[in-house]
C-alpha cells in the first residue's frame, strides 16, 4: 500500500510540474461524481454550459462554477448531444435502442423520441438546413431529424462507419468515416451524399474540428495523426502528429489553435501558421483516458474528463468501472504569460 501510495504521489507531483511548463493549463477541477462511463463533452456557447454523456443520461453543467445543472434522463447508451437553440430544443443519442431523445433546453425535460439506426453515437445541427442530423456507426448512415417536432426526416446512406462530424453552416455536413479512412460531405437540404475524399495517410478518422473561416476540416485519426482538409477543394493539405487514442478534436480561431485529445494522457496543440501549414507547439499532459474535450470558442476553453477506475472485468480485457465520486471535469486555460 505503501508503494502504491508513493507511486500515486510522484506521478501528481510529475503532471504538476508538466503543467507548470505548458501554456495550456488546468485552470480548474471540479468533482462531479455520478456512476457510468462518458462520452462526448458539447458546450453550448450561448449558456456557459457544457452537455457531458453518462452512459444513461446526460448531465448539465455550469462551466463557470462546475455546478451540476440537471440531468437529461431515460437514455440507454448516451454519446453525443445536439442544440438547437432556435427551438429551445436539445437533442441526445441513445444509441443501445437506437434513438434520439428530444429535451427541453431549460428544463432538460424529456419532450419526445425520435427512432434511428444501430449505433446511433454522435449528433449535431445544422442551422443552415434548421436539421440535426446523427451519425449512426453500426448503420452506415445518418439520421435527419426536424428540430421542432423531433420527427423524422429521413435516413442518409453514407457508404462507411461515421464517427464525428461538423457542421460548416453553409447548408454542408462534414463526418468522418472511419473503415474507409474518407471525409463524406452531405447536402444537409438535399438530405444526400455531395462528395467524398480520403485521408490518406490518416488512417481510422474519428474526431472532428472546423475552421469555417479558412474551410478547413480537422480530422483526428487514430493512426496518430491529424489530418487537415481544405472542404472547398476535397482534399488533404496538411498532416500532423498527435498522441494516441484520439476521441476529440476542437479549433479556436482566435489563437489559430487545434486540439487533439488523447487517450494517451496528452492533450496535443497544434498552431495554424497558414491554411495549409501547421506545426504541433506543444503536448500539454492530461490524465490517462482523458480522450474527450470540449472547447468553448467564446472563452477560449478547453473541457476535458477523467476518472478512477476499479478492478477490470474477469479476464483482464476491457476497463473496470468508473469509481463512484471520482468523475471530475478540468477547465483547460492559455496562460498568456507563457509564449
């Protein structure tokens, strides 16, 4: 117990001092607890709040004060959530029942279920179309849902397993699809497939970050790579290494900056020089499983999530279940006095 003891004090003392040396910093800890696994974490500029999974339900949370909000409920597999904030609506995958749950913004009500595909994971909307659209992994397709009525539109083959995507607000949905190492461009009005094009060398495209200003797509591959896309042309312009286990990607176009998170503890950054020229400007640590973020463009924040594991299943395979009272948000912050 001792040792244990020691080891766990001398590998806090050693991320400390990483942080200490790194521009981008933990500002901020909050414990939030609560059993399950987690998925994506979606802020919502406009509210300072942040939409985190939990396995069965989404949890709301203050990103000035890490205070717990409320919890969007009745959800079997929950992975990414939608704001449709035009219609005061929010919309979350559930994808054990292939599902989309329809909530109040300012309640978290559960108002509606629209049906989906298998695999129902990531979602987002598009104000262009006024649609969300879901990324059905198992299904090969995404599901086109009207944000009012939270009814169905239709179902979009896309020709691959999607995994993240983004929206340019132009009437164009991007997603990554990650058996066919491609980028699919959907016509959100049109409800169809427009183009494709590959991101060779990346191989395994998962998370997803856009820049609409220059039109570039950044596509986090779990080859180890981030690669760059100029949307307009459909193709890569540019690659970049990244830690392992990526989940998540963010831009923020007022440092110029992408992020990719990494199940590998790192949290890397990357510097847009010019559209099509990047350089990685630092690896900032984070704790291990920490391979989903959320970054808030009107503060400059970067979200990201851990927790303490226990014993893994019988076998050895697979990840224990997370430690009641250890999930914890970090609020991640450029020091402007490091350069």
């Amino acid at each position: 117990m001792r040792n244990k003891a020691l080891g766990l004090a001398l590998a806090t003392v050693t991320f400390l001092l990483a942080q200490s040396s790194s521009s981008y910093r933990v500002t901020h800890t909050y414990t939030l607890g609560g059993d399950g696994s987690w998925d994506y974490i979606v802020p919502d500029p406009g509210n300072h709040r942040l939409f985190i999974a939990r396995q069965n339900r989404v949890m709301v949370v203050d990103e000035d004060s890490g205070k717990l909000l409320g919890e969007v409920t009745g959800i079997q597999g929950a992975h990414g959530t939608a704001v449709a904030d035009g219609t005061g609506h929010g919309f979350a995958t559930s994808g054990n029942d292939q599902s989309v749950v329809m909530f109040d913004l300012k309640t978290f009500k559960v108002l509606g279920r629209a049906h989906a595909a298998e695999d129902a994971d990531a979602i987002l909307y598009d104000s262009a179309s006024n649609r969300v659209f879901t990324l059905n992994g198992d299904a090969h397709s995404s599901t086109v849902i009207d944000p009012r009525e939270g009814s169905l539109i239709t179902n979009i083959p896309l020709g691959g397993k999607p995994e993240y995507g983004a929206s340019a607000g132009d009437g164009k949905v991007y997603a990554n699809l990650t058996d066919t190492n491609e980028v699919v461009e959907i016509d959100a009005k049109t409800a169809t497939v427009a183009r494709r094009w590959s991101t060779a060398p990346c191989k395994q495209p998962v998370a997803m970050a856009i820049d609409t200003a220059h039109h570039r797509l950044f596509s986090g591959c779990r080859s180890g790579v981030m690669a760059v896309s100029d949307y307009q042309a459909g193709k890569v312009v540019a690659t970049v290494p990244i830690g392992s286990g990526v989940d998540g990607a963010g831009f923020d176009a007022a440092s110029g900056n992408a992020f990719a998170s990494n199940a590998d503890g790192t949290l890397t950054v990357i510097h847009q020089d010019a559209p099509d020229q990047y350089h990685v400007t630092e690896s900032v640590p984070t704790p291990q499983g920490s391979r989903n973020m959320g970054l808030d463009p009107t503060n400059h924040r970067v979200f990201v999530v851990s927790a303490k594991f226990g014993p893994s299943p019988a076998g050895g395979r697979g990840r224990g279940p997370v430690l009641p009272g250890s999930f914890t948000l970090m609020v991640m912050e450029r020091d402007p006095a490091v350069r």
